[in-house]
C-alpha cells in the first residue's frame, strides 16, 4: 500500500516505480526520475528495470506533468474511464498517483493511452502502472481530497459537499452554453460531439455565432453528466494553443431543434428535415469544412486533458477525412472460441442499432460490425474499446468498409455473417426512446426490467450467477417490474448482458437488460 509518507522520503525509496512499463516512454531520461544523480551504471539499471512491466493495478504513476500542474487536470486524465477514488501529487518531482475505482477501469486507460498520447497542457506526460495496489493519503493532503470529494459527488450524481475547496456550481440544468475562444482552426458541431460524448449521451447541440464569436448548446441526458463535462473540460485547448473552451450552465433545460444539419443536431430524432437549404450533415463535412489544407493540422492535434478518447481519436479521423460516415466498426482481439455474431449484435447494440456482422473467415479473433450511423459507431468505439469479453480485452475501430457485405446466395460461410437489419430487438428504432437516455459506459451494475410478477430476486440471482459470475447485490424497484443486479466485475456484468438480454422468462415476458450508472 502506498501512503504519502511513503513519498516524503523519497520516490518509492528510491526507484520501485521505474520497473513499471511506461505507455510513453519515448527518448525519456530514466535517470531523472528518482530525483537523485545517477552514475552511468545506475542509469543504464534503470533503463533496463523499466522494460519490466507491471501488473494491472488500479494505482497508476503518472510521471513528466508541467510545472503548477493542479489535481483537477491530473483527475481529469482518467474521469472518462470510471470513477476516480485518489489522488497524490508530488509538485516538486511533476508526478502524481491516480487510483480508480476498479482495475478494469485502470486497464481500459491505459490501453487507451497506448495508442494516444496523453497531454497535460499540451505537454506529453507518461503513464503507467503503479506497483501498488492501493493509495493511502494523510489528513494533510486537503485540497486534493476536496478536489475528490466534489468529483466525486458529480460521478454519483450528487453535488459537492457545502465548504468544498473547489469551486463547483451545482449544475441545475443538462444544458451547456460553450464558447470557442481564440478560434484559429473551424471548429464543428460533430468535433464538439465527439469530445462530449465521452462524458455521457449528448442529446441535441445547437450552434451559432454571436457577438463575432462560435458558440453552442449542448445538452446533455442529465445534469450531473454536464457538471460532470463542465469540470473536465472547461479551459481545455480542442487544438495546441488555440480553440479553447469556455464552457457555462444554460438557463435553458431543454434544447429545441427543428433541423438536423450541419448547424443543429437532434440525435435522438434522426428523422428531423435538413430544413431551409441546409445541407444535411453530411459526414464528410467536418474534414471539408476544415480547408485544403485539414491535414496539417494532425501534426497539432492533441488530446484534450480531460482524455475524451472519442475526442481525441474520432477529432483526428475527422480532420482527416476519413469519418468513419459507413458506421462500420472493426473489433478485434475477440476469442474466436466463444464469440458469434448474435454476442456481438448485443453488446454492440447496447449503444447503436446494429445492422449487420461478419466475422472474419480467415482471422475469427476480428469482426465487422455495421451500425445504423456513424454516431453510433462512435458511441459503441468510445465505451467498448478496451473492454473484457470472453475473458479477451478486445479493441474496436473505426473501419475502411464502407459496408458489410452478405455472403452470395447459396454461398455457406459457416453463419460467420447475420444480417441484423430487420431485428426486433434493436433499442433505438424509436424517434425520441427513453432508451437515447440511457446509454453509460460497461459498469458492474446491471439494470433489468421487464420481469415477470411471479420471478423472486432468488431466480434472478440464479440466472446471473448461472452465466458465470457472482451477484454481489441486487435491488427491485418499487414495482418488481424492474431492478438492479450487481455482478463482481465489469466482464461478468459484460457477460450477464450477452447472456441474458432477451432472455424468455415465461408467458412471453423477455428480460431486457442493460448497463446502469446507478450503484446498490
């Protein structure tokens, strides 16, 4: 266990973090670290110990941070991966310990920043698993707790305890109005898309020009996902040192858009006209709208601080003209034992209607999944990329397909292929569903509805333990047509939802299951 006495005497007692495996390790000068001098040999031990990887822990190091880097902006490296629970900084050295919640929260982290480099300020910053299991901090450490204590109650959907150190206004409404300040690149309504959605469902955007300046509305389901946002994001660089957002509460509760275009977008009601000679959003758009010369600018992309990974990865594929318009999404790293095309329509579905799947006749560990539209391949990329399924973390991109095609008549590919076009069981064929609300990243919690007035909480914890996992909690609702079930990890709860969604519980009663942000 780690403790911050620990760290008064020195790094680790020395260099225990330096056997760990950076995510950024490029050029990096080792024997810097420690704080202390090192002569040749040591420097060269040290380069060497840290090749050695570390397991999964849900404390990570975090090394290299700038000058004056403050809690908020360290916490809001890993806000979109899951709830943060501590923090430790250590000012002098620019490094910092970050604990999540849980090590699958952890791992889909630092998977992430594997392939983007994480920014503080626009400065690079090192990543890696800690050797510690835990984070203990003194009662000195004050401002980082407060910090904690005010994210905390945004995650759970609360507001931050009164006296709070840090400034956070409860946030009354789902609405934020967004100001683009030092504007030097376009910035468009799917560029803001993609950076929010990290953080939760985004509803409906408007945007606009007003006093010569870009700004928006973004709405999001719920108040706490746009505190949530808010606290992220506002002062964040979309682009190195430019386009930075200012971002407020609107007085406004719910947005009123008419057309979807590239000005207004309603996501929960697809079927709104373009209206008035607007162009619809077309997909493309984002990377026309950006100039000859959009390429140039992925050499100054970076990821905002607050690591939205949709924003960083789809901001970039956006720019660059490859938006990923077919919706078509390659997941791999699958275990081709176990997996079929039925497990990933389900799963994928969670976040998008998913149209058509295929896996891969010559690589079974790879499939392509066609959703409905390019917002929802980028809502299913963004949640389940990184995720454990079938015991495999399996990592999900946008695809070069434009489409996935069927086999030819009387061609068998071994029902490697499923044509999911016409399925009953799609959650967002509806214009304006509850269920557009209801869409949270894989979480432990499971929310079950639909069930029979004569099945007891004993069936149901049966039936989910039967899937293969444990049941650590469940709570119905006051009518017993709907309830919550905890599962011990995220890959169970995972699991349970493949298994089970549509599950015939008798007298034509199917069990409809999806992820839940709330805890039991």
């Amino acid at each position: 266990v780690l403790s911050s006495q620990d760290l008064g005497i020195g790094l680790l007692r020395g260099s225990d973090e330096l056997m760990s495996t950076s995510v950024y390790n490029s050029g990096s000068d080792m024997s810097s670290i420690g704080g202390n001098k090192s002569n040749g040999s040591d420097s060269k031990k040290l380069r060497v110990e840290d090749r050695m990887e570390a397991p999964p822990s849900r404390v990570l190091h975090i090394r290299k941070l700038p000058n004056e880097t403050s809690e908020s902006e360290v916490i809001a490296l890993g806000l979109p991966f899951g709830k943060v629970t501590n923090i430790l900084t250590l000012k002098g050295k620019n490094q910092a310990f970050l604990e999540l919640g849980t090590e699958e929260a952890a791992i889909t982290m630092i998977n992430y920043y594997s392939t983007v480099t994480p920014h503080v300020r626009n400065v690079p910053v090192f990543i890696q698993y800690s050797n510690h299991k835990e984070l203990k901090t003194d009662s000195g450490n004050q401002r980082a707790q407060a910090v904690l204590q005010a994210v905390s109650a945004v995650q759970g959907g609360g507001t931050p305890a009164s006296g709070s150190i840090v400034d956070l206004t409860a946030a009354s409404s789902p609405v934020l109005r967004i100001i683009i300040d030092n504007m030097f690149y376009p910035v468009t309504l799917d560029v803001l898309q993609q950076i929010f959605s990290k953080f939760g469902t985004v509803m409906k955007i408007i945007t606009f020009t007003k006093n010569n300046q870009f700004q928006a509305l973004l709405q999001f389901n719920d108040p706490p996902t746009a505190q949530q946002a808010k606290i992220a994001l506002d002062g964040q660089n979309i682009y190195n040192s430019c386009c930075t957002l200012r971002i407020d509460y609107s007085k406004l509760v719910n947005l009123n858009v008419k057309y979807n275009n590239d000005k207004s977008r309603d996501y929960t009601r697809p079927e709104l006209p373009a209206g008035d000679g607007q162009p619809a959003m077309d997909p493309n758009m984002a990377a026309a709208f950006q100039g000859k010369d959009s390429n140039s600018l992925l050499g100054g992309l970076s990821p905002l601080n607050a690591a939205a990974a949709a924003a960083a990865a789809a901001g970039r594929v956006a720019l660059s003209g490859h938006s990923g318009a077919s919706g078509v999404l390659l997941a791999s790293n699958l275990n081709e034992e176990m997996v079929t095309p039925q497990s990933l329509f389900t799963l994928f579905g969670v976040y998008g209607d998913a149209q058509r799947v295929k896996i891969l006749y010559n690589k079974k560990d790879s499939a392509l999944i066609q959703m409905a539209d390019a917002n929802q391949a980028q809502l299913a990329m963004s949640h389940l990329n990184g995720q454990k399924m079938h015991g495999k973390p399996i990592r999900v991109a946008l695809s070069k397909h434009t489409s996935v095609q069927l086999p030819r008549d009387g061609l068998d590919d071994q029902g490697l292929t499923k044509d999911f076009t016409n399925s009953p069981l799609h959650r967002f064929k509806k214009p304006g569903s509850k269920n557009f609300q209801n869409i949270f990243p894989p979480t432990t919690t499971l929310h079950l509805s639909n069930i029979p007035t004569d099945v007891s909480e004993e069936d149901l914890r049966l039936l989910f333990s039967n899937a293969g996992g444990t049941v650590n909690a469940f709570k119905f609702f006051q009518d017993h047509k709907m309830a919550l079930l905890q599962m011990s990890t995220v890959e169970e709860a995972i699991q349970g939802l493949i298994d089970l969604h549509n599950y015939n519980m008798g007298d034509n009663h199917h069990l409809r299951v999806s992820f839940s942000k709330s805890t039991i």
